[in-house]
DNA sequence: TCTCTCGACTAGAACGTTCTAGATCGACGA
DNA sequence: TCGTCGATCTAGAACGTTCTAGTCGAGAGA
C-alpha cells in the first residue's frame, strides 16, 4: 500500500492521458516519448519517462494495434502436447520480437481443435498465421488461405497461396552425425524411416554425413520405421551383427525410444557402450534427458525470411 | 478467387459499418445481432446473419475488448517445456471458454524470462494472470500482484495479495491408487519423496487410499526422493524383498523413471509383472505412453473458481 | 383522443492509442 | 525588419467496437 494515489490495487491502470495531465503535457507527446521516436526534446523525454515510470504506465496493446494500420502481429497455432512445437515458438519470439513483431500464440489441443485455434487469431487480427505442424486438409487449407496469408512448418503442401517451410531434414541428420563423430564415435548406424514423410531425405541426410567424414565403409543402414516397434526390431537385428555400432541414428524420437527400450532389456549400456540419438523435425535428443536443439532455430528463420 | 467483391486477398477484413451498410442497418444493430443479444427482430437478425457471413465478417477483438470495461481476459503464463504444463493450459482453455473468458497465454522458455512473458499479459490488458509453476521470488511476486491480480498454479506462496492453488496431492495419490485397484492390483508400493514439497501429502494419500480399499496389510510404503536415482535405489530394495508387488505408485515422474528403468534392467515385465505409476503435479504416466489426466482438470476448476 | 408502454432500431459518444496537420517560437540570413 | 526554417509541441481525427440514451411507431388502457 505504498501507492501514492488512492486508486484501488490493480484496477483503472493509467492511460496516456492521465501521465500527459500528471506531466503537463498533452497525449500526443507521451506517445511520442513512449515509443521513442524523434518528436521531444531530451529534457522533456526524461521528464515524461519519470512521471510514466512513477505512476506505473503500462500501455494498451489492444488500443495500439486498433489504431495503426498494420497490426505487426504474427499468429501462431501449436500442439500443446507436441514437444518440438515448443522449441519452434521459442525461436518464433525471438525471431519475431527482433524485427519488431508481436507473436500471438494459440493452442491446439485433443478438446480445442485447429479451426477453434485459427479463428481466435483471425480475431486478433494477426497479418499472418503460422501453423505449426497442422493436419487440416487442403481444402480447409486453402479456404482460410483467403482470409489470412498463411505459412505452414513441419509439412509440405502444394496448396495454392499457402507457404510452407519444413525442416532440414538431410541437414538435420548430418549434424546429428557430426555430433556424434566429434564425440569420438567412428561405426554409425542408421535406423531408417521406411516409407515414413521425410524419410528419404534423412537416409539421403545420413549417408552424406557418413561419407563426408570418410567413415562410409563403417556405416550401415538398417530398414526401420516411424514408431517404438520398428525401432526395437532393428535393435535386435543390430545386436545379433556380428560387430556392434557404438552409435545410433534413429528417424525420430519414437524409433529412437524403441531402440533404447530394447537395447536396455538386453544389459546394454546407454550410452555407455552405444549412444541413441533421436532425430524429429526440430529436436536432436541424445538419451532420455540430454537433448541439443538445433534445427528449429533454423525453422524459425526461415518462418521470419518467408514473412518479410 | 471466387470472391464476388474485388477486394485483395485477405486485406482490408470487413468491419460492422460495412456489414451495416450493405445490410441497410445500423452498426449498432448489427452489433447486437452479433452477439447474441436482446434487440432485435428474428426476421432482421436472420438477415443480417447473413450478410456477414456472406461477407467473411470475423469481429475485431481488439476494439471490442478496448470498448468493453471488463476484458474477461485471462492472462496465462507457462513453461513451453514443461509437459504438463501442457494439460493445465488446455483445461484452462475449457474451464475459461465456458464462463465466457478468453486466454491469453504467453510462453516461457530458456531464452524469455517470466518478466517478460508477465508484462506482455498487462500490455493486454488481462483481469487476472495466472502464473504456472512460476519461478519468481515473493519480492517480484508482491510488486507484480499490485499491477494484477495473481493466481499461483503448481507453486504455494504466502505473498500478500496472491492466491495460490495447488494440486491435490492426497487426492491425486488416492486416484491412482483407485485406478490400479480397478485393474485388479491388490500388493501396492508407494516409493514416496522423503522430504520433498508434497511428499507428505502424497504419503498420506496412498495410505488413505489403500485403507479404503482394504489393502493395508498388503501395501508397502518405502523411502524414495524425487529424482531417478532414488527411483532405481527403492526399486533395488523392492526386489530382494520376499514378496514382490504388482504395482508400484512413484513420488513424481522423474522417480518412476528410475523404478521403471532399473526393474527392466532386472528383467522385470513392465506393466506384465508390475505396473509403475508416476505422479507428477497433473499428470498420472501410466508407463511411457499411457497416460492419464486428472488432476489437471481439477486443477482448472480450482483456478477458475478463484477468479470468480 | 390522449397518454403509456413496449419492441425494434439508431445516433453518437466512449475506449486508449497513433497519425496527420498544424501552431508556436527562437534563431538566422538577407 | 522580415520571412524562413527547424525543432518542439499540440488539437483533433481516426481505428472498430460496445454502450447510453434516445427516436419512432403500434397497440393498450383510460
């Protein structure tokens, strides 16, 4: 209760007008000041920046985007449950928030469904919405392409007006085996990803990055598949070769998740005597609780470079 | 490009005068047919329903919480990695919608503190901010409430001016024990926390629990921790004992972890011989991938409770 | 017939900001 | 002395909505 004025606690927060009549001013200038773009003297500036400060001014976003023409906000839609959705909306803050741009997050969730998640952004008024990996149809797709420029990560679509960037996925798997080669491993294995989306890619990815580091004749590459069961199947054929890998390369976290179940129940060490190492769209994740995270970042960028 | 009007792709969205003038009423009208209210005919209404819907009218929430005295505007923050943070934030999405509040979350990740995550949610203008599993200490927290109405989620706190809520622990203990019983599991271990936050609560709860059902005699309460460590050391114990269980209730997530792993390592049949069950806040992890989620809705109802 | 009430509708003022178009004033060159 | 210029500041109109205070008829009661 060290509040000066009697106002009550958190109720009617100060307005432009109420620090421009607390400093003599008029509104126009407070703004001026507020925004910090040329207009007032430096004396003046301080003066107001005081008084703003000392009553707590805090401005109103809603009344700001209302009145300029663009609102430089960039909504987002994500899976609350999707854990690399994660590290694409921290990037996207920062990505944002350094060209000047407010996000605007909304999430998808089992009871709260992508059309639900999209319409609170349009009313927002956001200048575009980027859908982190979304599984609305192309003719749903292309219906809310009309209403707002949309940008789509984690998938691919052919769907006219939609942008869309997807992850590195050849690049991705290349630094997971640069990693894991500079951590001192030389006989790699990949388990792959079968006809799963992007598996190609990150075979392709994998035998690059092998062959690069001249350790091709060492590497193998074993038929997996997206989930914990393919991943425990090529875990047992790799146990029963007669030379073991010391590390593993899996298409994603699930494949990844069966290896290590599998290698675990059969008394190998991990990552002891074989290093697993997941690999899914935007998070490289070594081991249950060690995890680098790289190519989000780059997802990120390029979500920002395609707004521009 | 089925637009009839020669308007540009999603420019220059539709507002109430133009639904009003094409419609030959006035904004005020369509104002209230737009919402829902009193005032208007069935006939008119049904008209002008029409037109906008024809027209792609989507409100502006901007300028309509800027007009509205109260917002009813939820401020949410929560930690993009913490996974069930998730759950919390999708019930709160029901619990809020359904009293005719909107949400605004704004993330908190490595790379953008709670501070700014906070000050976001005031330059929306939100009537209560309602902090996950904050990491702020009471100083911040006490001169933050003065700004806002606080509400602790996960997290206890005897700052003045902030509520707190947080999760049943007895209750939620008790759950689970309730659920392992329906499937027919009679010798239960509770591994509890020692000393840490909650630990007795939970204590308690299992032994409530298991009283309730009739199964004191059989139960078992052994020391554990919080961390995966103490998980595997009390899992260790439990296997030399004469009698082994067929469920074990873990202090938190991290702990049944370590219960789980060492228990596979041992040749254990996970869930077949033994069902691990972890606790963690709102989210019961019924092995890797089962899961369920209770308690987080309990959670939600609290919180909205408190903001009435 | 005169007033009253009631339902359907509207004019115009908010809300808090930014933007456009000046106003004011001292300095300076001619 | 006069105009001009730049720096500093201000008045007032937006932005799109909701709210307040009506207006306007039509039917009811006296």
């Amino acid at each position: 209760m060290t509040q000066p004025a009697g106002r009550r606690t958190g109720r009617a927060r100060p307005t432009l007008a109420d620090v421009a009549r607390e400093a003599g001013v008029s509104t126009a200038l407070v703004s001026i000041v507020m925004r910090g773009v040329p207009g007032a003297s430096d004396a003046t500036r301080a003066r107001v920046q005081a008084v703003a400060d000392g009553m707590g001014y805090v401005r109103d976003e809603r009344a700001r985007k209302l009145r300029q023409s663009n609102s430089r906000l960039i909504g987002v839609t994500f899976d609350l449950q999707a854990a690399f959705h994660g590290d694409l909306v921290e990037h996207l803050y920062g990505a944002a928030g350094a060209r000047g741009f407010d996000l605007a997050i909304s999430a998808v969730a089992p009871t709260r469904g992508e059309d639900v998640a999209i319409q609170a952004l349009l009313r927002e008024r956001c200048e575009v919405a980027v859908l982190l990996g979304s599984a609305l149809d192309d003719a749903v797709l292309a219906s809310t392409a009309q209403r707002v420029p949309l940008l789509l990560v984690a998938r691919r679509s052919e769907v006219d007006g939609v942008s869309s960037v997807h992850s590195d996925d050849a690049g991705g798997v290349g630094l997971a085996v640069d990693h894991l080669v500079s951590l001192g491993h030389r006989r790699l294995v990949h388990v792959d990803g079968a006809d799963a989306p992007g598996a190609d890619d990150r075979r392709r990815g994998f035998a690059l990055a092998v062959e690069r580091h001249g350790l091709t004749s060492q590497a193998q590459i074993v038929p997996g598949g997206p989930t914990e069961h393919d991943g425990s199947r090529a875990a047992e054929a790799l146990l029963d070769a007669p030379v073991r890998p010391t590390a593993v390369v899996a298409f994603n976290d699930r494949c990844a998740a069966g290896v290590l179940d599998l290698l675990v129940r059969r008394q190998v060490d991990v990552p002891g005597d074989v290093s697993v190492v997941g690999y899914d769209d935007s998070r490289l994740a070594v081991g249950p609780h060690a995890q680098m995270s790289t190519i989000s970042q780059n997802a990120a960028e390029m979500a920002e470079a395609a707004i521009d």
